[in-house]
C-alpha cells in the first residue's frame, strides 16, 4: 500500500502509482483517482491543476529529450539571403550631430553610392569592356565584402572601428547584418552572367536609378499615399515606374546606336533592335487589318519597351522571393521581365 501525498490543500489528493516513471504517470493517475467536477469545487482545486499540468510536461520532456532539442533559427534580417543571424554584438552606429546626422538620416551617401555603382557598370562597358570581364571582378568583391562581414561580425575590436568609418552609409538594421553593396555586386553579377547585355545593363540601371527614386520619394510622401505591402508606398511605386521609364527611354533611345558600335558589344548582344511585333487587334487604328501582327518600330517601339521597363521596375520593388534582398530581386526580375517581353514581342 502506497502512502497518500497532498498538494498544499489536505482537500485535494493525488494517488501515486506504482510505477517506476513517477512524472509521466501521474497524469493517469489523477483521471483515475480524482473526479474534475469535484475538485473544481474544492479550494486549492487550479493550483492542483497547474502544479499537474507541469509534472505533466516536464514528465514528457524527460520521455522524449528530442521534443525539447532547441532548433536552428532562420532570420532575414532586411540584408539579403534567408541565413543564420550573426552572432550577437556590442557594436553600435555612432551617434551623429549636425549635418552628419542629416546626411545619415535622408541616406544622401548611401544612395549617391547606389547610383554610382550602377553608372560604374555603364562607364566600364563603354570604354571596351565585355561582360564577361566585369563579372569575374564583381563576383571576388561580392566574396570579398561578405568574408569581410562575418569576421567584423564576430570580432568586435574590427566591427566598431568600421562602423565608426562606415556607418553613415548603413541604416540601424544592417549594423548586425551584411552590407548591402554585396547584395547590389551580387545582382548585377547575375544580370551580367546570364542575360544579354542590354537587357543586364538596363536591369542594373533600374536597379540603380528606380530602386533609389522609390526610396527618396516613397520617404518623402509615402505617408500621404496607400501602402501597397510593408514598407512599399504608392509613392514609391510610382516613382519607381517613373524613373524606370526615362531611364529606359534614355537608354535605348540615345545609348543604344552609340553602343552597338563598342568594342564590347557582341554580334546580337542587344536584344531589343528597335522594332516591335506587336498584335494589330490591341490597336484600334490597326483593328481591321488582314494581318494579325505588325511590326512598330521607331518612337512608338521605343514607349512601348520603356513602359514596360518602368511597370516590371515598379513591380519587381514589390516582389518578396523567399525574403531575398532587394539589391537582388530587383536585377533578376528586370532582366527575366524585358528578356521575356523582348522574347515575345521582339522583330529583327
């Protein structure tokens, strides 16, 4: 015969069994031995509750030491690719005054950079350089900059100096992340590696002069506008379009001839040529004729590829992919939209 065992209240009691894993039973042995309707009524009756509800658990955790096993986190945190978080840091921005602060907080430098980046791509391939030369440099300073980062992130005598230099050109949640210009190398790599040139190059001036317009002009009055998504205004979205559109008009409309006489300019590197094929029943003043498609060239091509330029900027600024980056989605995007539009509706 086994001793009773009280809970505090000498009105509640619990039986033991005779079993030789006291913890797990003991949720067995209270349906057995005690009536809920009762003890609900007893004083002490939910601390009886609450103290059996632990044994209970921590009864299971001893059964099965797997169910407890912490799992591997997964964070994004607003720098790019889904990967684990760098370990914790004492470092910190400094704190800025006077026009230094002004400069941090309206990101003047950071999207003078943005800019010059993509500019950069566009100047080298001007003076004669192929693609296929600028991607080798931008995919070493890509694993450059990010070995860069996890050794900062893990020694903090590194981490605060460079903040102290660098952190003017970072917002607070990249302080713990990776620097966002190896987001920006890394999709301009893409671009370069795997789709024609004009379409990578126009991808990466999107990337350049669209992404920054939506930024200023989504913080300028985004807050007068509809939220499209989380962080995404209507006024940036259409800033966003806008640029894109000069941008491309810009491009093909006044680089385009001048590039295809570069050195670097491969044999049919540039994708679109100037003309479009394009379905005459879409246009009411070319509804009746006998055939269903008619090449457009001259201005007309040339809106037409622009506002699909500005419409996929537009829209790649809004696409979540798996919580990548924008520096990335925004390049990869781009490029599959205009190689896809130009595939389509594309005339030699």
């Amino acid at each position: 015969m086994y001793p009773l065992q009280t809970l505090r209240r000498p009105n509640v009691w619990i039986v033991p069994s005779p079993s030789p894993s006291p913890l797990p039973s003991s949720e067995g042995c209270w349906k057995r031995h005690a009536d809920p309707g009762s003890l609900d009524q007893a004083p002490g009756a939910r601390r009886a509750h609450a103290i059996l509800k632990k044994l209970t658990q921590v009864g299971k955790e001893q059964s099965d030491p797997a169910a407890t096993k912490p799992q591997p986190q997964r964070s994004d945190q607003g720098n790019g690719l889904r990967a684990p978080p760098p370990p914790p840091s004492s470092a910190r921005l400094p704190a800025y005054t006077g026009s230094k602060a002004f400069i941090q907080r309206h990101e003047i430098l950071r999207k003078f950079t943005h800019v010059s980046i993509g500019l950069a791509i566009l100047l080298v391939y001007s003076y004669g350089i192929h693609p296929h030369q600028i991607t080798p440099w931008l995919l070493a300073s890509t694993l450059v900059i990010g070995g860069f980062d996890i050794l900062r992130h893990n020694w903090d005598a590194l981490n605060q100096p460079w903040l102290n230099v660098f952190g003017i050109f970072l917002r607070q949640t990249e302080v713990s992340g990776y620097n966002p210009v190896n987001w920006f190398l890394l999709g301009a790599y893409v671009a370069l590696q795997f789709f024609p040139e004009d379409i990578a190059l126009m991808a990466i001036l999107l990337l350049s002069i669209s992404d920054t317009a939506a930024s200023t002009f989504g913080r300028l009055y985004g807050r007068y506008t509809i939220s499209l998504c989380r962080g995404k205004s209507l006024a940036g979205s259409m800033a966003a379009c806008t640029a894109g559109a000069i941008t491309a008009a810009c491009f093909w409309g006044y680089y385009g001839p001048y590039a295809k006489s570069l050195p670097a300019t491969s044999p049919g590197g540039f994708m679109f040529t100037g003309r479009l094929s394009v379905n005459t029943q879409l246009i009411p003043s070319h509804a009746n004729l006998d055939n269903d498609f008619e090449v457009i060239d001259g201005s007309m091509a040339l809106v037409l590829v622009s506002a699909v330029s500005g419409l996929l900027a537009a829209g790649s600024e809004l696409v979540d992919v798996l919580g990548f980056n924008d520096n990335i989605v925004i390049p990869v995007f781009s490029s599959f939209g205009l190689w896809a539009f130009l595939k389509v509706f594309g005339a030699e």
